[in-house]
C-alpha cells in the first residue's frame, strides 16, 4: 500500500497509549487499532484533525505516500 501509517510512531513520541488517544478523539480502540495498521480504506478529516490536534502534529507526521 502506497499510504504508511505513522500514527505509533507519534504515540511513542508524545508518551501515549492507544486507548487514550481513542477516548480523547471518540473512537473505539479497535477503530484505531485499524488505522494504525493501515488497514482502513478512510478516514474522516475531523478525525484527523482531532488527531493532529491532540498529538500536536501535522497530517504528514502521521501519513506517508511512499511510491511502490
């Protein structure tokens, strides 16, 4: 897949755990779960937005287009 996922990679960073940024945002932990993988084939913007918001980041820490 072209899109890597970042997202434990700024858990690490900020010192948190899934769960937490799953209850922060409103999200199952299993939702995030999925995204964290990669295995989502979406995500909404204000749920981005409420992830960069929390982990103080820009989309671009958390997603990556890498060519294949």
């Amino acid at each position: 897949m072209p899109i890597i996922v970042n997202l434990d990679v700024m858990l690490a960073k900020r010192k948190m755990r899934s769960n937490e940024l799953a209850e922060k945002i409103g999200i199952t932990t299993a939702n995030l779960s999925i995204l964290k993988t990669g295995k989502a084939k979406a995500i909404r913007f204000s749920t981005l937005e409420l992830i960069c918001e929390i982990l103080e980041c820009q989309p671009g820490d958390i997603m990556e287009f890498v060519k294949e």
